[in-house]
C-alpha cells in the first residue's frame, strides 16, 4: 500500500496549512465523503472550475511547482474578476503515476500559491489517467457587492491592470519563435508559467468598478464579453495600453491584445468612480490605467494612424478558443 | 463560430432547466466569471469533486447518456452519504472534438439526472483533451445534520441499501467473463452504467445514522474508512447481505464485496435509533437492511462455516484502488 490513492492524499495533499489561521467556517474537510463549511454571514458564494491539461494549457516539460500555481491562478483570478475574495478550493488531479518527483514539486506550488492567495485545499479526488488538473474555487463576497459582466454602461471607463501580453512574449520565446535578452525573457516566461491572480484589486473592484473579467482569452476577446453582455460598445486607445515594447518594435500588436493567459483584469468604472479610484490606485502604487470608454455601440481600436474596426479585423477580434482549431 | 466554446456551452448547457422551481438562492449561473449564489440561512455547504476518465471509469464504447448520468450519479451520492440535499453542480468537460452526437447524448443524460436529483448546473469549462469529466456538487444540510465517517460507535448496526455487487456483475459481463439471461443481464448493466444515487435515503440518514459512506471502492474498503476514521471494528454477517444468486452459486462473495461503483449506501445506527429506523424503512419500503454490527476491534466476515479474519485476507480486504496496478 506504499503508493495508493489515500496514502498519496495523506502525504502531499494533507499538508498542515503553513497561515497561521484555520480555514473561515470550515467543518470538515480532506478526508470524509466531501467537505462541510459554513458560509460566513451576509456573504455570498462565488464559484468556478478550471482545468489545465498538459500539452495543452502547459508543456509537457513545465516544472510541477509552475504547474500548480498556474493552475490555482487561473482559478482564483475568475474569483478576483467577480469581486471576491478566494476562500477555499477543491482539487481533482488525474496522474500518470505516482511520479514523487511530479508529487513533491506539485504539492509545493499548489501550497506556495494557496498560501499566496489565502486559499484553502478542502477536498479533492485523484485518479490515473493523462496529466490533467481540474480545480473548483469557492470565493466570498458580501451580498451585493459582486460584479458581473453585464454591468457596463456607455460612459464608463475602461481600465487594465498590468501589462496585456506578456504571456503570448513567454509562449513565443519558449516555442523559439522570437528571441530576447535573458532578463525580459525571463518576466515573459514568468508571465506565461506562473501567472499571478490580481487579488490586490479586489476591494478596488468592489468599490469602484461596474463590470470585470480577467484576461485569460487575450484582452480584445474577453473586453468583448463584457460588451456583449451589456450590451454596449467601445472604443480602445492603443497608446493607453502599458505595452512591452516588443510589440511597437515588430508591429505585433494583435499578438498582445489576442495573446490570452494574462491574468490581469480588464474592468469599467463609472465617471462619478473614476476620482475615487484614481486616488485609491495612486495611493496604494497599483498598476491600474484607463485605457478606453464604453460606447453605445461598435467595437473600435484607435490607433495613431487610425480606428480599426474590431469586429470586422480578424487578426485583431481573434482571441482564444478551445474549439477553434 | 459554429463550434466555438461559447457556443457550444451556449447550446448544449444552457438549457432552460425542465424543473418547476428556480435554483434556490441563485444570483448568477452559467455565463459569468463565476457563479453567485447564497447558501440559505442555517444550512452548511457540502461539496465534492469526481472525474471520470473514458476507457477507465467507464468503456469508450459507452453511451453518452449514461456517462453523463454516472458521473453526476457519483457526485451526488456523495453527498447524499453526508446526509447533504444536492443543490448545485460545476461541470469540467474535456472533449477531444466537438462531436455533436455526444454532446446531445450528454447533454441529455446530464439534464435527466440533473432532474432526478434536483440538482442545478451553474457553471463549468470546457476544453479540448481526451473524453474527461470532472463534476464538482454543492449539498446542503442543515447545521448540525451532517454525517461523518467518524461517528460509528462499538455497539452500533451496520446496515446497508440495495444490492451490493451488481455492478462486479455488470463489468464482468460487459468483459465477457462470465454469462447470464438476458433480463439479469440487464439489470447488472443498468447498475454499472446508470447508477442511481440514493437521495431517496437523505432524511433517514440525517435522523438515525451516526456514521455513513457510500459504496465506490467496494463493501469492505468504504466500510473499512469507516471503521479507521472512528476507531473502531466490525462484524459483518455474510447471510444477511442481499447479494444476487451469481455470488452463491459461483461462490464468488468477495466479488461483490469488494467490486465496487454500488453508490449504495452503508451506515451505521446507534441501538437507540434501531427501532425509529426499521419503522420509517418499512413505512417508506425502502431497500435496507442489517447486515453486522460495529465492535471495539478487529474487520470480521462471518460465513456459516467461520469468520474471516478481513484484515488477513487480501482477496476479501483488497477493494479498489486508483494506484495499486
């Protein structure tokens, strides 16, 4: 039994949580049927599962410990775009095999980024098969404050957090597709492998936004959620964007606006928000700009030279898709 | 965009739910970042994550229909052996194409079973991989109702639902290990592929049980987590399991002892609760009975000819297991 599923549980995934708090309403987690906690008062439960698959979302060759911590990212950002603060996460991983090095550097990244997050491993399930790992996160937001996609307006401001683009830099370089000195290539790579979730943003985003979302689809897809749930249009200012300068430098701009894994959040904010949230980004040294307004309708990228239209350019409106081969 | 993601979850998931009543406490479903919802008031969260993966969890050749309702079946009888009511459920589906005979055939079985359990989907990612399927289920008890492993206690009845072993019976079938008339044939089919969780004993559970598992790795193995996690040994009597004629006639008891994929249910019952129990399952007809007794030490079956000794006996005690070969 040296090797089986609950001693394999036991042994990487029951680690003693290294926070010094225990788990906000916790009952019962790993180890029963399921988990049991209670949710803390007036706040609501905000929900998401992810999965990433290797030679699909990852290489075959990343590092476990990357693996993992992109892979709670990934989840507690869909959190962070809803307002919510991360809480607690399930895990379902499909293995190989036992591999202890795989084990050992997995476990380490997931709790080094649960640890980062303030988030909790409560339950899971393994089993054999292609690598694979699902996650489900459970996040709080107290009832009323959450954001959703639906909620911009014509007027509002469109901000981004971060720089749009430098996971697509990563997955070029790694795929030898473009070259650059050691020490960017080195923030591109970190971008692409071990993403990190804006929790930073979160009371910002409750208190100033209208709408969010995160990244993950490349900028222009996913801004086009926001637009397409409420209803309205926009207008991008090109130069607004904190770009790498690679993409002025090759004209690649398409490549950083439809690059996807970013993990920053594009969001709205009201004009009688924007002072407030100026003030409150200054304050805090956050990475925060304006890079756009909503519009009533129409989807337009402004450039020096001129206004693209975003729904009719292709190579611009492309983003990321699963089931687009 | 025929076949996109947005789509697809568009047109396959998104179906209007064919239940009378609005998912409770719902803000936001499927569609946004994350899903909102509210757990309502003195009730906990229960909540459990199940992949199934094809050609190991169930045959490539299975139809879609049944895999969708056996892997939302399996997540919900976990809860159901936390004495949790189902609620609400994340679905994680990796596909290899967008083959529109199984997202029907699917999407068909999921909602079926999604129907029968009352339970709602609110969210979930699809990506492109080999057939794989992670359901995360939400539960909900009220607080101080759930069940543990835990909670078993020397003297108390260890009882169990249905028929223990149809499922062996079925994938030896299917294997072509053994033969059968046709109507038992299908019986044992319809237990592998089609599982019924058993929501019918959730109130029962809550009001008499004070330990619970349900049956996924086999008899032996699941009542075995019961007795590690309370301290405790047991008895269990061969007679008094309400196994089909193949087990006797072949003389094959630890086939379906130990087969596993039942998702019925086995508990315990303090000496106290006994009477209360056997009243309310003869009022209701349900499928329960008695089949041994929890003591302070020790895992013994009792045949008519002697008691095996289950922590000796390796064909009795072995269940299944994800990473024993």
């Amino acid at each position: 039994m040296a090797s089986d599923e609950f001693s394999l549980i036991e042994r990487y995934f029951r680690q003693p949580s290294n926070r010094a708090v225990p788990t906000q309403g916790l009952r019962l987690g790993i180890g029963d049927d399921a988990a049991v906690s209670r949710v803390p008062a007036a706040c609501l439960l905000v929900q998401t599962i992810d999965t990433l698959i290797s030679g699909r979302h990852f290489p075959a060759t990343a590092k476990p410990e990357d693996v993992a911590y992109k892979v709670l990212s990934v989840n507690v950002s869909d959190l962070v775009a809803m307002g919510a603060k991360p809480w607690t996460f399930l895990l379902a991983l499909t293995l190989p095999d036992t591999d202890k090095n795989f084990l050992e550097g997995f476990s380490k990244g997931l709790f080094a980024a649960a640890n980062d997050y303030s988030i909790d491993l409560i339950g899971g399930d393994t089993c054999r098969g292609d690598l694979s790992i699902t996650i489900q996160a459970n996040g709080l937001v107290p009832d009323g404050c959450y954001l959703e996609r639906a909620g911009a307006q014509p007027g509002d401001h469109i901000m981004v957090s971060g720089s749009i683009g430098l996971a697509a830099l990563g997955l070029a370089l790694e795929q030898g597709r473009i070259g650059m000195d050691i020490t960017a290539a080195h923030t591109c790579l970190n971008a692409l492998h071990r993403p990190r979730a804006r929790t930073d943003l979160i009371v910002l985003l409750r208190e100033f936004a209208s709408a969010a979302i995160d990244v993950s689809d490349g900028l222009i897809a996913d801004l086009g959620h926001v637009l397409q749930q409420s209803g309205v249009g926009a207008r991008l200012f090109l130069d607004d964007l904190d770009l790498h300068p690679y993409f002025s430098e090759h004209d690649a701009h398409s490549m950083a606006l439809n690059g996807g894994d970013d993990y920053q959040i594009v969001f709205t904010v009201p004009s009688r928000n924007l002072e407030g949230l100026l003030d409150t980004v200054t304050e805090q040294g956050l990475d925060v700009r304006a890079i756009g307004e909503i519009v009533d309708d129409g989807y337009q990228l402004i450039t020096q030279h001129k206004a693209v239209d975003l729904l009719a350019h292709s190579e611009f409106a492309g983003g990321y898709n699963h089931f687009v081969a």
